[in-house]
C-alpha cells in the first residue's frame, strides 16, 4: 500500500510510557521505499519507481482485504451520490478524496499492525472532508458547529476501536481543510477579513513544507506539537462566530488561534 504519502507523521511514534513503538510492516516498507527515493536523489526515474511500487503495493493490499475493499467502495459511492445535490465540483472532490483512500487501505490498522474494517471514527473523518466544498459554498453556523463535533467525536470513537493510521493522518488534514473552507466562506459572506485567510494559509504552506522536507529529507516524523487544544479551541470559536456574522468577534479569536499554532510549530522544530 502506498502509505508513502500519507503516512508522513509516526515513522518514530511513542507509546504513552515514552518508549518507541515497533514499526508496522507497511511503516517499514514506506520507509525503505523513501530511502531508495533519496539515494536516488529524486531523479525522473526514481519518481517513476516511487509511484510505482506505490500502486503496486496497492493492488496487492485490495487483493488481500476483499471485505474492506468493498467497504471502501460503498462509502465512497454513497458519499458521491449524496455529493451531487451540491454540484459537480463537490462530487469531484469527495471522488479524489475515495480515490487517495482507496489508495492507502494498507494504513487501515492499528498503531500496533492489527487489520481492521472501516469504523465509525473513520466516517466521522471523511465526513468532514466531503463537506469541504460544501462549507465553502454554504458556510452555515449549523454546519460548521455539526464539523466541528465530528472532530471531537471521532477521537473519542477511534480510542474506542483503536486508532488507524488511516484516520490518524486524514483527522488533521480533514480538520485544516474544513476549518479554511469555513472561513473562506465566511468571508465572502460576512466579510471577515481576508488578511487573517491569508495568514493561516502562509502558516499551512509553512507547516506542510517543513513536514515534507523531514519526510522526503530524512524519513523523519514532522515534530509533534504539544498543547494544541487552546488553538483548536480558540479556532473553532472564531469559525462559529464568523459563520454567523460576527466577525468582529470571530477576528481577535481567529488571530489568536494563528499567532498561537506558529508559536507551537516554530517550538515543535
């Protein structure tokens, strides 16, 4: 399975009394596979091999999880069909969004390696990031309060079931997602001021190029970032606020949350 991609945040994952975890297998391999990429030095041809034996792995993982494979696939043809009142673009992106899952149904295990199905914490996840372009479009207080409990309930449902690394790593881009699209609504609705969108993308492309810079650099873990639950809070207090016209309420809220997730990555680093 090609978790090379996705998988870019637990190659050294601690358990909770501090001491490293063993690798799964599929860990392993991804790892293997970014290291011949960077003896390679990212040539043409070693991209070529990547992406390759990405799909292949791939191939080999559906063959091997039929019941899963299955499973994927209904979610992601009821997740098209409900798309559709929304537009050709929302169908289109909940698609690309299926089509990376079923990509990476190797990483549907649990920290320690054990198979699993699809579960409840897993919808929950994807559910936010289908409602992305719909946010965007209709960025209703509702809506964004309903996002914003699939975040808490999700985690509460993955402790339950046990964690994937599928769910681990689609949470947080599925949370960075909905929250821009949210905002980006607000707006061009209520006028918040584009300058805090600004920003928090600048923060992102930031973030995320840090992270690929370990991943493909070093096959290293993006640096874990220690007390995020204020900024998280502080976040989606503002998103509310500005979704239902507050934004002058929503803004110093909005800046806080930014100011304070810069200073817990430029710490993390």
């Amino acid at each position: 399975m090609s978790e090379n991609l996705t998988d870019v945040t637990q190659f050294a994952e601690r358990g909770s009394g501090g001491s490293p975890r063993a690798l799964t297998e599929g860990e392993l391999w991804s790892r293997e596979l970014l290291d011949r990429l960077r003896a390679e030095r990212f040539t043409p041809g070693a991209w070529r091999r990547f992406f390759g034996d990405g799909f292949r792995r791939a191939r080999v993982v559906r063959a091997r999880r039929p019941a899963l494979v299955a499973q994927s696939r209904t979610w992601g043809a009821a997740g098209v069909v409900a798309a559709l009142p929304f537009g050709p673009r929302a169908a289109a992106s909940w698609a690309a969004w299926w089509a990376m899952v079923d990509w990476h149904l190797g990483m549907v295990e649990t920290a320690e390696g054990r198979e699993r199905g699809l579960a409840a914490a897993d919808a929950l996840t994807l559910a936010r990031l289908w409602a992305v372009p719909v946010v965007r479009r209709y960025p209703e207080p509702w809506l964004v309060s309903a996002g914003m409990a699939t975040d808490l309930l999700d985690g509460l449902l993955a402790r339950r079931a046990g964690p994937t690394r599928l769910g681990r790593d689609f949470d947080s881009t599925a949370d960075t997602l909905f929250l821009d699209a949210a905002l980006r609504g607000a707006a061009e609705r209520h006028g918040l001021d584009p300058r805090l969108l600004e920003l928090e993308r600048a923060r992102l492309l930031v973030g995320t190029a840090v992270t690929f810079a370990r991943y493909f650099g070093s096959s290293e873990p993006a640096p874990i970032q220690q007390n995020r639950g204020l900024a998280a809070v502080l976040a989606a207090m503002g998103a509310l606020l500005a979704s239902s016209g507050r934004v002058r309420l929503a803004e110093p809220l909005l800046g806080a949350a930014i100011g304070y997730r810069t200073l817990i990555r430029v710490r993390a680093r």
